[in-house]
C-alpha cells in the first residue's frame, strides 16, 4: 500500500512505502512564507513527537539566524552595520557566507547573495502593486556588488562596504536548511525521512533498500498538475526554482520573483527549473542560478556540480524542455 502526500508548497506529490516494522509520521508548520513538511518512520509515537519538536526548535533558531524580514536576526544585523563597521559571524552563518561566495562563482555572478536592496525593492513592488523606476532600479543595482563584501574567513568576520547594500540569502536558504534538518534526524537514528522547506526537498533513506521516495515535478505555469514521469530519489536533494507563485504583471509581462542581477529586474523568460543534487544547498542555489543563466551555461554549470536538471521554459507559447545527461536516471 502507498500514502500520498501532497506538498502544497510546491505542488509536488510525495509517496512513500509503509515501512512495517516502523511508523509513517508528518509534521507540518508554517516556515519562511510556505508551509515546512517534515516527513518520517519513527518506531514510536513519543520518538517521533520529541524529534519533531527538536526538530522544528532547530529549524527556527536557523530561520533567525539567515532571515532578512526578522529585524533582529544575525542578516539583519549585518545589514544594519553595512558602510558602518564589520562583524564577527557565527559557525552557521560562515558556513553560508563560504557557499554562497562558492555559488557565486561558479555562477559567474547569476546567484548573488547581496542581491538584498533589490530583493526589498520588488518585494515592496509585488505588494503594492506599484512598478519601480528606472531610477530605483539603478539605485539598487548600484548597491549589489559582491567585490564590496568583505568576507574574512580566517577571523569570521564580515563587512558590507557601502551602506544600502544588504545580504539576502532566499535562492539557497531554504536548502541549506532543510539539509540541516534532516541530517538532525539521521543524527538521532532515523534512516528515512523526508524534509520539504518550500519547494527544497531532502531525502534519505537506506542504500540496501528497494524503495525510494516519489517526487513529481508540477508542469511549467501549472500550480496543480505534475507531469506524467516521476522523481525516484534515495539520498539526494531536489530543489524546483519558478514564477508560479511570485511575481508581478505590469502591462501584460510577467515579471519572476527571481531577479536577475545584470538588469535589476525580474525575470520575463518563463522557466521552471528542476535541480537534483546530493545535498539540499547545491539544488537550491542552482536552481536559482539556473532561471537566471542562459540555457547552455546552465547545463554546463549543472554537469559540472555533478547534479541534475530539468529545465521548462516557453518559447512561442509552447513548453520546451531541456535535461542534463543525467536527468534520466532519476525519472521514470
């Protein structure tokens, strides 16, 4: 027999063997804009009872450590010193700063994690309804240059040169915790387990078993239809990057939530971008990076992480899709 569970955040459908010498448990709560889905086999009810509660505690001292709408977070301090004076920053935080300066590169810029000022900009756009100037625009392109982060990794510390600027860590922090979410559990003796942060999964399950998780993939501009073929994953992260949910009509385009550092503004290329990667940060980060890149660029940047993507983007009102060489293995 199977369970279906479906994951509203992203529309994705999760189904899972029942283990019969454990029990199927989910838990579920509101985290970072979307609903936070963690999912696994616990031998008993108070294991699993406890293990989500550390679990969830875990999750939020993370949140408060790399949300930017928390004013009293470690991001939002490091913003508010930004043309000021450095910072010394914590364990968690250094581990997120050297990935992110890694996916920058890699990326040749596409993901930029001091994309901040711009971030703020849009999402004020997306809720007032009112379309930034070219001017506004400028102003916050002018504040997104990653050579102006001063990041010493031998003290810890950090410096936003100029002030305005801010850090934004949303195309890879959903990833990055969700990993540390489930590398709890498998800490604490669970074996198989599922962590859904929005859209940036997490998997685990043991190597010598049969089963796997079933992920399905929602169809490009569609929020509740997935597509014939699904995801098999065992030990692996799966992150899907697309305009489904955020963006922002202006006389009849269709701006991305997901911003494009060269011109400042939401993307208008439809894409839906699926990464599959062996830990959730790489997934994440890439597929945001991935919406951003040229088609070409990001199948190499992809291969080149030894990860996996599909990619869905309109051309003549018409989906077209494009895989890695080694989407396949993962689709059936």
């Amino acid at each position: 027999m199977k369970q279906i569970v479906l994951i509203l955040s992203c529309i994705l459908v999760v189904t899972q063997p029942i283990d019969a010498q454990k029990k199927r448990y989910v838990f579920s709560a509101d985290k970072m804009g979307s609903p936070l889905n963690i999912v696994f086999f616990a031998s008993s009810d108070s294991q699993a009872t406890q293990l989500s509660i550390d679990c969830f505690k875990l999750i939020d001292s993370l949140i408060h450590i790399f949300s930017d709408y928390d004013s009293t977070s470690e991001i939002s301090h490091i913003n508010q010193l930004a043309g000021i004076n450095l910072t010394k920053v914590s364990a968690c935080m250094y581990d997120m700063l050297s990935v992110s300066t890694d996916a920058y590169y890699k990326s040749k810029g596409a993901y930029n994690i001091a994309i901040g000022p711009l971030s703020v900009l849009w999402r004020s756009a997306r809720k007032t309804k009112i379309f930034p100037s070219t001017q506004e625009v400028d102003s916050g392109r002018c504040l997104i240059n990653y050579n102006k982060i001063h990041f010493n990794q031998k003290d810890s510390t950090i410096y936003l040169t100029q002030k305005g600027m801010r850090l934004d860590v949303g195309g890879l922090g959903k990833g990055f915790i969700a990993h540390k979410a489930l590398n709890y559990l498998q800490t604490n003796g669970i074996d198989e387990a599922m962590v859904d942060a929005g859209g940036k999964i997490v998997v685990c399950m043991p190597y010598n078993k049969k089963n796997h998780w079933t992920i399905g993939i929602n169809i490009s501009q569609k929020r509740e239809e997935i597509l014939d073929k699904r995801l098999h994953l065992k030990n692996a992260a799966v992150a899907t990057s697309g305009d489904v949910y955020q963006f922002f009509n202006y006389n009849g385009i269709k701006y991305s939530h997901i911003i494009d550092p060269t011109t400042g503004y939401g993307l208008t290329t439809l894409k839906n971008v699926t990464v599959i990667a062996n830990n959730g940060v790489l997934a994440d980060w890439l597929a945001t990076a991935c919406s951003v890149m040229p088609i070409k660029a990001a199948m190499q940047l992809v291969e080149s992480a030894n990860a996996a993507m599909l990619l869905a983007v309109k051309k003549r009102n018409k989906i077209v899709y494009y895989k890695t060489s080694g989407f396949n293995k993962y689709f059936y």
